[in-house]
C-alpha cells in the first residue's frame, strides 16, 4: 500500500488507510484525497516530516471556484489522519472542527421523462471501443440499475458476480455508507436487462468477479460514472438546464421523488410507505429520506394537485 504514497508521510499515510479499511470502511473517496495531498506534500513540502499548521492550513484553503462542500470533503480524511497521528504519539495539527463551516444542502436536478428517455437513449448507442470491449455494454446498463434502485454510484460500481442474483432478482448491497448492508429487489424488467448483460459480459470476462468490469477485469474506479455520465449527457444535445447541474447522484435523487410522486398519483399513505423507501434506499434515518418530501420542489404539484382534488370543496372559491 505504501507504494501509491510518495511523501515524507507515506508510512503513516497507508498506515492509516489500511486500518481504515480493516474496520470495514471502503474509503474509495478518502483513499482519493489521501494521495491528493500525497502529492500536495510531495510538491510543497517535500522536507516537511510533521503535520503542522501552517501545512494543514494550506492545504485546507478554498481554492478558486471550489464549493464549501467539496473544501470540506478534502479536509474531512487530513483531520482523520491527524487524529491517527496523535493517537499513536505522532505530534500533528489537527484542523479544527468548524473549518471550513456549516455544510451547504444541495439541491438535486430532478431529471424529466424526457430527460431521462434521452440520456439511455444516447447511452444505448455508445460505439464499441477496443481498448474497453464490455464498456458500451457497462454504462447501459449500470446507470439504469443506479436509477432504477436508487443506487449511490460506489455501490454500483462495488458490485460483484456474487452480490447480483440472477436467479431470485436481488441486489445484496454491502459494506455501504454506514457500514450497513442491505438487500434490494429488482423490478422484472431490470432483473431481465442485468441477466441479458451478464450473458453478454460472461463470453468476454467469464471468470469475473466484478459485475461490472472495467479493460482488465476489476472494478472501476469512482471517476468511471462520472467521466461516463458526462459523455453521455454530451451526445444527448439536452445542454445546460436550469437550477443546479445533473450529477450522477440526481439519479438516486430522481428514484425517490418519482416514486414519492407516484404513491401520491396512486392515492397511496406516504407517510406509512415511507420506512420502506428509507430501507430500500440504505438511509440510516427516516429523516433522510424525508428530506424529498421538504425540499424537492418537483415533489409539490404533485401533492398539490392531489390535496385540491380531495379536500378543494371544503374551501370553496371566493368571487367577486
């Protein structure tokens, strides 16, 4: 593990992600920004053999056009590695927990049916490449299992052979954020889609053991959707939209609060369905999974329309 760290910290930094990932965090992300600011330290401080302030201060400055939650994601792993330090009598700063500030909500893109039709449009139509033989296979059919189920994309892309039940429909969602596993059905069409890919897959990578593979076998790495995203979103010739760009994430978004649109549509209880949309989606609270039903402006006509068409006469129109 020392070998991707290059710094006067190397030791202390795989050190530290390797006891990260032996209590059973993932830290794909976190590993990310740790050879980040391997090479930060690398490049500024190359002599430097303690974590003092003035460097976990200059790597904790806003860069320019940098949002405060990504600041705070890029800070969140160097106060980790602090405390790591200390605790095994290593003298480091640790970055004090109000820096850079209060964490901002963000607000998803809701994709439209339109939308949504165009990007797997484009997206069934990626051409062949001979550097990676199953990718326009790949990306069909992994952002339609990220929308279909409310996925996080590093859940997608952590899949195995063994986590995708071919033969019940059933997605076994493991070590996710919270350390929490969980199990997710597939609905019919895209429990056929994943058996259709899987036959296809198989013949080029038959003793696989990621679902989806990337060139040479393994799992894709968490740049993958978003760099595929992008392209696909390119060849859509939707552009720009308004409000906050489309992220990879707005499809597990777009899951909830269409689903929330259609229990309202179908004269459903919400508020008793909604513990089973928290459990299907992996939330540690209802809480979160309430958060659609406040924030999510897409979610209102709906529900708008709904409470007038049952409850409009009790307050009847006033003329003039």
């Amino acid at each position: 593990m020392t070998a991707i760290f290059s710094s006067s910290f190397r030791v202390h930094l795989a050190a530290f992600l390797q006891q990260k990932q032996a209590v059973g965090f993932p830290y794909q992300h976190g590993t990310y920004i740790l050879r980040a600011f391997d090479r930060f330290c690398a490049a500024e401080y190359p002599d430097e053999q303690t974590l003092t302030r003035p460097l976990a201060l200059h790597w904790a400055e806003r860069r320019p056009g940098e949002h405060v939650n990504t600041l705070m994601r890029r800070i969140t792993p160097i106060r980790q590695f602090a405390k790591y330090l200390n605790g095994i009598g290593i003298a480091a700063y640790s970055l004090p927990a109000g820096l850079p500030g209060r964490q901002v909500r963000y607000v998803p893109h809701i994709y439209t049916s339109a939308e949504l039709t165009a990007f797997f449009r484009a997206a069934d139509q990626l051409p062949y490449d001979p550097q990676s033989p199953v990718r326009h296979w790949v990306i069909p059919v992994i952002f339609r299992l990220v929308y279909c189920c409310g996925l996080r994309a590093g859940e997608a892309i952590r899949l195995t052979v063994d986590d995708v039940d071919l033969t019940t429909g059933v997605l076994s969602i493991r070590a996710a954020k919270g350390r929490k596993d969980r199990r997710v059905p597939l609905a019919s069409d895209v429990w056929a889609l994943c058996r259709a890919y899987d036959q296809v897959v198989r013949r080029r990578w038959p003793d696989r053991t990621a679902f989806f593979p990337n060139p040479r076998g393994g799992h894709y790495d968490h740049h993958f959707l978003d760099n595929a995203f992008h392209g696909v979103w390119a060849r859509t010739g939707l552009g720009p939209v308004s409000g906050n760009p489309p992220r990879v994430h707005d499809f597990r978004h777009s899951f909830a609060v269409h689903r929330l649109n259609r229990w309202v549509q179908d004269h459903r209880e919400v508020a008793a369905l909604l513990p089973y949309l928290t459990m299907y989606l992996g939330h540690a609270h209802l809480t979160e999974t309430d958060y659609y039903l406040h924030l999510v402006p897409e979610f209102f006509p709906v529900l708008t329309a709904a409470s007038a068409a049952r409850h409009g006469a009790l307050i009847p129109e006033v003329t003039p």
